[in-house]
C-alpha cells in the first residue's frame, strides 16, 4: 500500500505539473482507508524531499471522510446542517403568523429535500 500511495501521489504530481499547475504542500494530506487496519502500518508519502501529513479525517466537498471508512460524522453534520437551516427558517418563516399553514408545509418539505 505504501508503494501504491507513493506512486499515485507521483503520477498527480506529475500531471500537475504538465499542465502548469503546483501542489499546495501546506493544503496537501494524505488519507488512507486499507483493506485490514490491524495488520496496515501507517503510509509515508512524499513530496520531493517533504513528507505529507497522514491524517485519519478530513473534510472534502462538505462531506466527513474518515480513515475506517464511517460515515457516523458525515451524517451528524449533514443533520446539524439541516437542523441549522431549519432553525434560520423558523427564525423567519416559520414563527410569522402572516404565512398560510400550507405554505410553511411546502417550506418545510423543500428544506428535507436539501439534504
């Protein structure tokens, strides 16, 4: 697995480069999920003559990545998320007794339909 981080990392590397573009090294980190976390020893990947941090989560497009693959984080945020839209919503919407009933349902179902 080493090897095989390794050499992923040089082939971005590489590509990046061909198109002129450069690789934050303070941006870059390095996530591993192996097959068997008992037996895997922790990767060393290398940039040059620097070696990326190997980190066990990470935070990509919104969405919680982990190491053992657990997608536990990834759902707590997605409902803290909806649960702070919500909590804007009501703050706005739905407290306002001027807004008709249905019109808070429909509010209320396009909110689900975000997440």
């Amino acid at each position: 697995m080493q090897a095989d981080a390794q050499h992923l990392f040089n082939r971005f590397s590489d590509s990046a480069i061909r198109f002129g573009l450069t690789i934050s090294l303070k941006k870059t980190e390095v996530l591993l999920q192996p097959v068997d976390r008992l037996t895997s020893t922790p990767a060393v990947v290398m940039a040059g003559e620097t070696a990326l941090p190997v980190v066990q989560r990470f935070c990509y497009l919104g969405s919680v990545l982990s190491s053992d693959a657990n997608i536990d984080e990834d759902v707590s945020s997605c409902i803290a998320k909806a649960s702070y839209s919500f909590g804007r919503l009501a703050r706005h919407r739905w407290d306002d007794h001027g807004i008709r009933l249905d019109t808070k349902v429909a509010l209320w179902q396009s909110t689900r339909q975000l997440y």
